[in-house]
C-alpha cells in the first residue's frame, strides 16, 4: 500500500498540503492524516477525493507517536511522501510566556517532528519525498519570538543534514521556510504579544507557500522560500551579521 503522511492537517498549512496533494492525483492508495481535532479532519477527508485515513492523536506525547509506530508496523505502508507541518508558536518575551507552553514548543516542532521522521524512514523507497515545515524565523534569531525560531532553527538544520544523509538512498528531504501566512497560526501565537508591523505587510496565502513547497520538492531542492521579501531576508541574513540585523529589528520596534 503507497501512503501519504500529513502530520497537523486540521488546519493552516497541514490542511492546505492535503488538499493540493489530493489535486495532484498521486499514485498513491491513501493519505493519512494526523491531527488532534477529528471533527476538523473528517471534515477534510469528506472533501477529498483519494481515500483518506484519519489518525487523531496528539503527537506532544508519547501516545501519539507510539500510536503512529503501532499503525505503521500493522500496515507496513510504503510512505511516498511525508509532509510533517505540527507545530506552533507563541510571539512574546521569554519570561512572559510559561515554562509549559515553551517546553511544548519544543516537544512538537522538534521532538515529536524528529521521531515521525524516524519511524518513517524504514518505511520509504526510493524517490519518496520528505517535507519539513521550518519557517523563515528559522533564519536568524528572534527576540520575543525566541523558543519558536530557535525551534524552526533546528528544523532547518536537522533537514538539510538529513538531505544529504538520506540522497544516496534518494529520498529527497525539503525544509519549507515561509513567513508569515494566512492561517490560524498568528490567533495562537499572539496570546502574549503581537508581531512585528512588517510581518503583516508581507502575509501571504497557505495556497501559494504550499504550491511552491511541492514544485521544489519535486525538483529536488532542499529549502523552500515563498515570495520576494523571505527570499531577501533569507540572503540578508546569511551576508549581513545577525548583530547588524537585530539592532535594526529593535530600532523597527
């Protein structure tokens, strides 16, 4: 059986990548969908056209990764693609936001995306693609959005060395590095503070993020970066210091 994988399809991004991989009429038997909301994803499942299975789990912990394993050992799949888009963030001071909520970060945008990736492995051939969504606070750091860039940071780099670990098996591993875009992400993060005015000037739609994310990963590319600003942020950041950089963010502010 030849599976698709979409971890927090429920909504943003996850969502958006189901929807257009669906479009794409795969050769593939099923695409899975995880997420905690099941009401959320039946909904999405309702609407696509390849059969679909629904996973409710909550991938933070330790149950819903083993859920993931069991499933994965009882079927035995052939995974072509996995997308993996669970995460969050909270915008805000370091102290502000609570010792929980930071750790959960962390547990979901990187733990719980490291071990997905590596029960999913065994289970992929040759030409099955990796999908990984970074984000382009994964550039540089990012005062008062510190745990959450840091977070995407590892994202990044965990992918790119995966990249080249994984391309004698050709399994192509592409880090998705968006700015700010039109989801439910910014109703969650902005619970302690708001962002940066300019980050609102550059919002762009999960349909065109997700499109480009899938060109490159067909093409072969590593990383990802939607729209003209990302694309000079992400040069800006590797030829300016990130010192340089951060005073003039504080002088925005």
């Amino acid at each position: 059986m030849n599976i698709i994988v979409v971890t927090g399809a429920s909504s943003g991004l996850g969502r958006e990548f189901a929807l257009q991989i669906d479009r794409l009429k795969l050769k593939v038997d099923e695409i899975w969908l995880i997420a905690r909301r099941k009401d959320r994803l039946e909904q999405l499942a309702s609407i696509l056209t390849c059969p679909s299975r629904i996973l409710e789990c909550d991938l933070s912990n330790e149950e819903g990764i083993s859920y993931y394993k069991k499933i994965l050992e009882q079927e035995t799949p052939v995974i072509k693609m996995l997308v993996n888009c669970a995460g969050f963030g909270y915008v805000g001071q370091f102290q502000q936001i609570t010792l929980t909520e930071q750790a959960s970060m962390i547990d979901l945008n990187c733990r719980a995306l490291t071990q997905i990736t590596y029960l999913s492995i065994p289970y992929m051939k040759k030409r099955s693609r990796i999908i990984q969504l970074a984000s382009s606070a994964s550039f540089m750091p990012q005062p008062g959005f510190a745990v959450y860039a840091a977070s995407k940071a590892y994202v990044l780099s965990f992918s790119r060395a995966l990249s080249e670990e994984l391309r004698k098996d050709q399994i192509i591993v592409t880090a998705v590095c968006p700015g700010p875009v039109k989801t439910e992400f910014f109703e969650r993060a902005e619970k302690y503070g708001t962002s940066f005015t300019f980050k609102k000037y550059t919002m762009v739609e999960a349909e065109q993020v997700v499109q480009k994310a899938l060109n490159d990963s067909l093409r072969g590319r590593t990383i990802s970066v939607y729209s003209i600003p990302m694309n000079l942020f992400y040069l800006f950041s590797k030829i300016i210091p990130h010192k340089c950089i951060l005073l003039g963010l504080r002088m925005l502010k």
